[in-house]
C-alpha cells in the first residue's frame, strides 16, 4: 500500500473519530419496537418513483433528502427530482429532509458557507412547497466537520451520518448512524445480519442509499435487492417509519 492511500485512511479514521465524538446531542431511545428508516440521499427520480413503490407496497414511507442546487440535473446518482414529483412526495405520506442546497461536501466545506447553503435550500423549499419545513438533514459525502456538526443541531431535529451500524439505547441527534445498503452489492447476507441485531437491541436501523433501478450507479442499488430488504424488515416485525416520525417514537412520545 502505498505511503498516499496510508495517509488517506489516517485522515478517515482522523475524521470520523472527531465527527463522532465532538458537538454530540445524545438522545436516549425509548422505542418499544425496533425501528428502520429508508432514506435516499440526492432525491433521485429513481428513490421515489421506483424505491418509493416498493415501500407503498408493503404500507411503507421513506425519507428523502433533497439537495434544490441539483434540481432536474444528470448527478452521479442518476436524474435528480422534478418540480412535479415534490407534491407526489408529500402526497404519499414520505418526508422531505434536507442535503444542503448545493451538495456541499461535509468536512471539507467551511461550516459558515455549509451553513448558508442549508438556510438557501430552505428558501428554494419554501418556493416550491410553500408551508413546508425540514425536519431533519443528512450530511452529504463525508462525515461533517465538527463546527458544521455544531451548527446543524440549531436547525434539525435529527441530522443523519453513516458508519454502518444502527443506534443502540443512545443515538446521536447530531450524526446519527446509518447503514448504505449499496456497499453491500446486492449480497442480503449483510444486511439481515444488521436488521437482527437491530431487532434484538430493538434499536432504530436508519437504512440508506440513493438511486433504485435496474441499471444503479455505483450510489444505489437494484429494485429487487431493495425489494428484499424491505420485506426482510417487514418479516422481522420491525415498525418502517421516515426518520422524523421514527424519531418521535424514539423519544417515547
């Protein structure tokens, strides 16, 4: 290996350890029945139109965090939403949460700026869907930046990171963990491995990729693979909410 790819894992592990330890806003959960969320990240056509199906199907809703900068353009994660597919969102019961405005990297981009881009992504929310809000957010590419970590707990309920585990009897208000479903390359194996453990802590599993379509980019995953998650979930008698309600049942409430 050589000396740069080195340096590169230090600075993850360097990262990672900072976002999760600094500026954390620990929420005791409380929650009677395991819990899973389904996010999609980008909002890509694909995550409601398709993924989104999915979870109808079997009576579920999803998160998706949108990021208004990408709105109708080609991404890495495939065609971004339409203005027409916003009330659809709404209509069948998911949430709209918040990925900053313009797709700001979370470590990297100075947390005042980061910060700027989440308050105009609100705005262009306000244009398109006048009366809504964003509860919760989740941090686009990286980890965050320990100042845009502090920052985000003034505007969101629940901000969500990765890590590839589930929350387990304390969460992380300000970077709650989630598990990408398409690092696993369709191997379910995984997976259900993590949907036990979670019924067995009964913990909340926050489950996310992007795209759901035949032909995914390297940030989703297929629509059958999707579709045996779901009904993994379903099977374990898990209870399937979007974030923001997943997390009033968290608290007790």
């Amino acid at each position: 290996m050589g000396i740069s790819r080195i340096w590169t894992r230090i600075q993850g592990r360097y990262q990672r350890s900072l976002a999760h330890h600094l500026f954390r806003q620990p929420l005791e959960l409380r929650n009677a029945v395991p819990l899973v969320s389904f996010t999609f990240d980008d909002f890509p056509r694909s995550a409601l139109h398709c993924g989104g199906a999915i979870l109808k199907s079997h009576g579920a809703c999803g998160t998706y965090y949108a990021s208004f900068g990408l709105l109708g353009l080609q991404a890495p994660a495939g065609k971004i939403f339409e203005p027409e597919d916003l009330p659809e969102l709404v209509a069948q019961g998911h949430e709209l949460g918040c990925h900053t405005f313009h797709h700001c990297h979370s470590w990297t981009t100075p947390p005042a700026e980061f910060e700027e881009s989440v308050i105009e992504n609100r705005r262009a929310l306000g244009r398109y869907l006048p009366g809504s809000e964003f509860k919760t957010f989740s941090y686009p590419i990286t980890c965050p930046h320990p100042g845009t970590k502090r920052r985000m707990g003034r505007h969101f309920a629940c901000s969500r990171g990765g890590g590839q585990v589930h929350n387990f009897q304390i969460a992380d208000l300000n970077h709650a963990a989630a598990y990408f479903l398409e690092k696993d390359s369709d191997d379910l194996t995984p997976v259900k491995r993590m949907i036990e453990r979670n019924k067995q802590d009964c913990g909340w599993l926050i489950l996310a990729t992007h795209d759901v379509c035949d032909v995914p980019t390297q940030y989703g995953c297929k629509p059958g693979f999707f579709e045996k998650v779901v009904r993994c979930v379903v099977q374990s008698g898990s209870r399937i909410l979007p974030v923001c309600d997943a997390l009033d049942v968290a608290r007790g409430k």
